[in-house]
C-alpha cells in the first residue's frame, strides 16, 4: 500500500513535468472530464481546454522533432499507467489534440508527427495545403465535417484506431496512398472535388466508403481490404481504378454510379460480392479477376456485368 502511494503523486508530478502548461489548471481537470462526457463546460473546464489549444499549439509550431519529444514522453508514461482509471483519464485529457472547428490559414505541415491519443479536427478548415504524411495516430482521428481547401497528404500515415472523414470536403487532390488503417475507416458522404489516390492502401478494418462523391479521379488499385467494404451508392464521375485490389469478405457497390471508366483488372473477390443496381455508363473491366470458388453470387454478378458489357459494344 505504501508503494502505491508513493507512485501516485510520482505519476501526477511526471505528468505534470511533461505538460508543465497544466500546473495552473489542476483545478479544471475534473471539470474537463466531466464536460468531455457530460457537456456543458463551466469557467474551470473551459480555462483548461483553452490552456490545452494554446499549448497543442504552440508544440506543434516548434517542429516535429519537439513534438515527437513530447509524444515519446506520454507513450513511456502511457506504459507505465497500465490500466489504472484514474491516471488513465489524466493521461488522456493530457495526450489528446483537441482542435475542432479551427480555421489553419496557409499550409498546416505536421507530416511525421505522433498523435499519442486522440486526434479530433473535426468541422475544421484547412485553407492550404494540409500535410499529413507518415503522421501517426496512436488513437482515434477525426476529421468529420473538415474542409480541405487544398491539396491534402494523408499519403503513409498510419491510423492505429479509427479514421473519420465522413461528410469531410477535399477540394484539392487528395493523396492518401500506402496508408494504413487498423480500426474503421469511415469516408461516409465524403465529397472529393480533385483527384484521389489511395492506391496501396491496406484497409484492416471495415470500410465504409458509402455515398462517397468522386468529381475527379479515383484509384483505388492495389489496396487491400480485410474486412467488409462499402462503396454503396457512391458516385465516380472520373476514371475508377480498382485494378489488382483485395476484397477479404463481403465488398458492396450497390446503387454505385460510374460515369467513365471502372477497372477491376486482376482484382481479388475472396468473399461475396454486390453489385445490385449499379450503373456503369463507361467501360466496365473486369479481365483476369478472382473469385472465390464457394461464393456463387459473386460469379454470377461479375458475368452478368461482363453480359451487359459486351451487349453495348
């Protein structure tokens, strides 16, 4: 009991050392978890969140390298903690970045940096280009309702936990290739205005690309989904490339709409497959595919796509 004592206020104390804007808020911590779950902040909750943006801030304008720092420094302690509530919670409200309905004027560069908890920038807008690129994200990241007014690289990040871009907006190309994601993915009603690349990609969550609208290009060659994905009632008005992708179980494109080219060359269908009431007003290509030998739906839709096809020539 008495080395348990002695660990407390030790953890409180390293803590605080890594996050020495906190000491002046020790009053608010409650209070901010109490509103992070029940809502409505008070003076105390809302002094120490304002502390928080200032400080995420403020690290993130020193560089990778200081902030990477900071992130190592809350992973050890995170390892430390175990599963102890209480510290637990302190550790989060400490680690997570919290910039929500922000508006980051000309280029936002965290490329290479570690999101050790939390990353919320959702309903934010990025009015330059948004630089993401071999980012980290330890915890969940979201990105619902952003606005991308540029270019966006989200190209080699690593999404440990779920990734939320639903109903974000990308005006801009958007470079998401060779990324990886271990929780879902969620792009739901998604609206991409440029081009874009996921190409690569490796998908070990359920995917869920549903009502996703693609004004430009959409490649999605080489990507590999593990679980269930969903491109239900997408919209492809550019070229949609599909070309030796990986479907490991059920993949929907049902009521999808593509306007010009869609490739499924050398594809992989390892579960089922629909393609119920999807439209294909270019060419379909669906050469070399494969198909798993026990699902019979899957070989029938693909022959009735490549009916259809060779009908309209």
């Amino acid at each position: 009991m008495a080395s348990l004592f002695r660990l407390v206020p030790d953890m409180r104390a390293e803590l605080l050392q890594v996050n020495s804007w906190a000491r002046p808020h020790q009053a608010g911590f409650v209070a901010a978890q109490r509103a992070a779950r029940y809502g409505a902040a008070g003076p105390e909750a809302s002094a120490f969140m304002a502390a928080r943006r200032e400080a995420t801030l403020a690290r993130l304008g020193e560089g990778a390298a200081s902030w990477n720092g900071w992130a190592g420094e809350m992973a050890r302690l995170r390892g430390r903690i175990g599963a102890d509530g209480p510290f637990l919670a302190l550790w989060r409200l400490l680690a997570d970045v919290e910039l929500v309905d922000e508006i980051f004027e000309g280029e936002f560069n965290v490329a290479g940096i570690i999101f050790p908890a939390a990353a919320r920038f959702a309903g934010s807008a990025f009015c330059g280009d948004a630089w993401f690129s071999e980012a980290h994200f330890h915890g969940p990241a979201s990105f619902r309702d952003a606005s991308f007014r540029s270019d966006a690289f989200f190209d080699r990040a690593h999404f440990a936990g779920d990734a939320d871009f639903g109903a974000a907006t990308l005006h801009g190309t958007a470079e998401f290739r060779d990324m990886r994601c271990e929780g879902t993915a969620c792009f739901v009603e998604a609206e991409f205005t440029g081009d874009a690349w996921f190409r690569g990609s490796r998908f070990d969550g359920v995917t869920q690309f549903r009502g996703v609208r693609h004004a430009g290009e959409a490649g999605f060659g080489e990507c590999r989904f593990a679980a269930a994905a969903d491109f239900g009632e997408a919209e492809f008005a550019g070229n949609a490339g599909f070309e030796e992708a990986r479907f490991g179980q059920l993949v929907t494109f049902a009521g999808a709409r593509f306007d010009r080219g869609a490739w499924f060359s050398n594809a992989a269908f390892d579960g089922r497959s629909n393609f119920e009431r999807a439209r294909f007003r270019g060419r379909r290509h669906f050469e070399g595919i494969s198909l798993a030998t026990e699902v019979s739906p899957v070989a029938q839709q693909i022959a009735a796509l490549e009916r259809l096809q060779f009908s309209r020539r």
